[in-house]
C-alpha cells in the first residue's frame, strides 16, 4: 500500500488526542463558569453551557462552543469570553498539563436552532405526506 493509498483512507475526523484534549479544556471551562470564577458581569448574569471544544491538530488552537440558557444574548456573552480570554488561557495552563496553552476563540453553538429547523421542516404537511407514502409502499 502506497503513501497516498494511506492518506486517502485516513479517518476524516479529529484524532483521539485533539478530542481528549479538547474534552479536558471543556470540563475546565465548565468547571470555572459554574464556580464563578470569571468576574465579568455579563457572564455572571448567565448561566453558559459549553458543549463542545474543538481542537486544531496541532493543538494550539481550541474552538469553544458555548450556549447561554434560552439561546439568548448569545452576542455579550461571546464578547465578554473574549474579554477574558487572556484569564481563561492561563487559568487553562494551570489545570491541564499540555505543553502549550491553546489561544481560544469563542463561537455561539447552533446545532440547536439546526436541529430546531430540520424539526420544523420535517414536521410540514408535504414532509410528511411523502413519509407516509413510502410507508404505504413498503406493504406492498
């Protein structure tokens, strides 16, 4: 088997490392939102949900993934963790032993109003009439 027979077969996503890592990141970004330990006012007023923390595979780089409760004000909060990413990035090397601390860049997570849509969507009169035919032609 060639090199490039190699590459092409190669798994599409994250390695085991980057989702560990990105894991470990995430529990202790959870675990100082909801402790308080990030003295903003806008993040204090909310309650901040991370779902997700994405790493590049070199590791230098996470993509945090968070969600106010309700989906609301999801612009300050995102603003205010940006604010404090420089505190966040140390508070990050002092709890995980990795040899560089990753800068991080915050996004609003969107899988739910997606999941909402596709919902909707499948929830039409026209969805659902193409649905139950192909289950009526199935019978026969």
């Amino acid at each position: 088997m060639s090199k490039q027979d190699r590459r092409d077969k190669s798994p599409a996503g994250p390695s085991q490392r980057q989702l560990r890592v990105g894991e470990l990141i995430r529990h202790a970004l959870a675990e100082m939102l909801s402790r308080s330990e990030i003295h903003d006012p806008v993040i204090e007023a909310h309650m901040i949900t991370v779902p997700e923390v994405a790493m590049t595979p070199d590791l230098r780089l996470a993509t945090v993934y968070v969600m106010p409760l309700g989906g609301r004000d999801a612009k300050p909060v995102i603003e205010a963790l940006e604010r404090n990413k420089k505190f966040l990035r140390g508070e990050i090397a002092r709890r995980i032993n990795l040899k560089f601390a990753p800068d991080l860049r915050f996004r609003f997570d969107e899988r739910f109003d997606e999941a909402e849509r596709i919902e909707k969507i499948l929830r039409t009169p026209e969805v659902r009439r193409d649905l139950e035919s192909k289950d009526g032609g199935e019978d026969q």
